[in-house]
C-alpha cells in the first residue's frame, strides 16, 4: 500500500497514529525503529500520542558502529526525540567493542524480545537513503548476502564505517513493514522502486516481506506516474 501525504509534518503524524493504534490493538509489541534523520519528527509526534509504553519493545533497524552518545548513533537520536517511550529501547551494545560480537549479542537479545510475538518483529519503521539502501543494506555490501543471520556486521566503504543492521531474513519474518520516506532527494529512486521495480535493497525488503507500507510525502512521490 503507498499513502502520500502533503508534507514531512503529515507523514509524522500519519505515522505516530499507525505506531500508536498498533500498539492499543494488541496486549504485547516489538516495534523496529528507522535510524537517520527522516523518523525523528515521526518519534517527536509519538512522544507526544497517549502510548502505553510497558507494552512495546523497541528495537533499532540498524545502527551505526560509534558510541551510544555518539552525535551519529540512532540510540540517541531515539532517545533524544520519542520521549519517555525511549526507556523501552534496546540497542546495540558498542561497549562490546566489536562489531560482530555486538550483532551477535544483539540478534540473541532481539530472539528474546521476540519470543511473546512468536519469534518474529511485529512492526518495522524503515527509512531509505537516495540510493535505494534500508537500514544499513547498502548496495553492492556484503550484509545483501548475509542469510543466516538475523543480525549482521557491515563494513560501508563508501562511509568507511562499520555498521551493525537487520538482515534480509529478519526484515522478511516481520508481520508488517512501513516506509517513511520523505523529500525531493528520494523522488529519483522511489520512482525506481515503485515503478520500475529495480532491486534495490529496499525493493528487495518490500518483495519479501508480508504487508509493506509505503508512507511518502508528495515530495518523495513527485516522480510516481
Ligand atoms: C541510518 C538509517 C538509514 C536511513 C536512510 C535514510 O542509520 O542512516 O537507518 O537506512 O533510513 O539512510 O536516511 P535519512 O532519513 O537521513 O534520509
């Protein structure tokens, strides 16, 4: 499904109702949160909606290798902007100090946020970057083969970076996935995605899974037919 709306601001309250509305539909949730800077309007809205946090786990989608209070990690981007449901977050532990380890420990602690959902993510927010990457699914990245694994470690060249992000198999075990994708810079590839179809790693996310969303602004859809 793809809804699009007039501006960033709406696509932020669309998406704090559909969060807050999953969350009083059910006794128990585990939500997987987008990183980068599209969702924190999103997570300001939900700060503000009347959530009854000790029923949600929250997750992160992906993450990147730096410090918990690092200006770059979506821990804190998360914290500073969701409020009081921020308590409900678990995040990679960079205190691990390694990469693999970390994803390793992570998918293990996530199996177990899991378990009262029957093994599987309920809910996954996802953001996508202009060149067709989720979470931290980059194109041509070896985490685009990683099948075993719930959770990997990613080395970005192009960001020279360690990344820790959801894999294939987790994002395609999620009972629902929504997109929030906002602005003129995403016009290009939403086009690509939604039109032609290219697989692209957030194509390749959406083709798998079982119920995808798309929420976009009338910016980020300018280019759809
Ligand atoms: C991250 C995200 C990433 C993000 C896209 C879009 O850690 O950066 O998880 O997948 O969703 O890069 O980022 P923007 O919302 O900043 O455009």
């Amino acid at each position: 499904m793809i809804t699009v709306h007039p501006s960033p601001d709406a696509v932020a309250d669309a998406v704090a109702d559909l969060v807050a509305d999953a969350v009083r539909a059910r006794p128990r949730i585990n939500i997987g949160l987008a990183g980068g800077s599209t969702p924190s309007l999103t997570y300001e809205r939900l700060s503000g909606r009347d959530v009854t946090w000790d029923r949600v786990t929250l997750w992160l989608g992906d993450e990147r290798w730096v410090p918990a209070d690092h200006p770059d990690s979506n821990a804190r981007m998360v914290r500073t902007t969701l409020g009081s449901g921020a308590e409900r977050l678990i995040a990679p532990d960079h205190e691990l100090g390694d990469p693999e380890r970390a994803a390793t420990s992570y998918a293990t602690r996530l199996a177990a946020a899991f378990e009262p959902s029957g093994g599987h993510p309920d809910l996954v927010l996802l953001g996508m970057g202009d060149d067709g990457h989720t979470a931290s699914l980059f194109p041509g990245t070896k985490g685009l083969d990683v099948m075993d694994r719930d959770y990997a470690a990613v080395w970005v060249a192009d960001k020279n970076t360690w990344r820790l992000t959801a894999t294939f198999p987790l994002l395609w075990s999620s009972e629902r996935i929504v997109f929030v994708v906002t602005g003129h810079a995403k016009a290009p590839v939403v086009r690509r995605i939604l039109e032609k179809g290219e697989p692209l790693p957030a194509q390749r996310v959406a083709e798998g899974a079982a119920d995808v969303t798309w929420v976009l602004d009338q910016a980020a859809a300018a280019q759809l037919t």
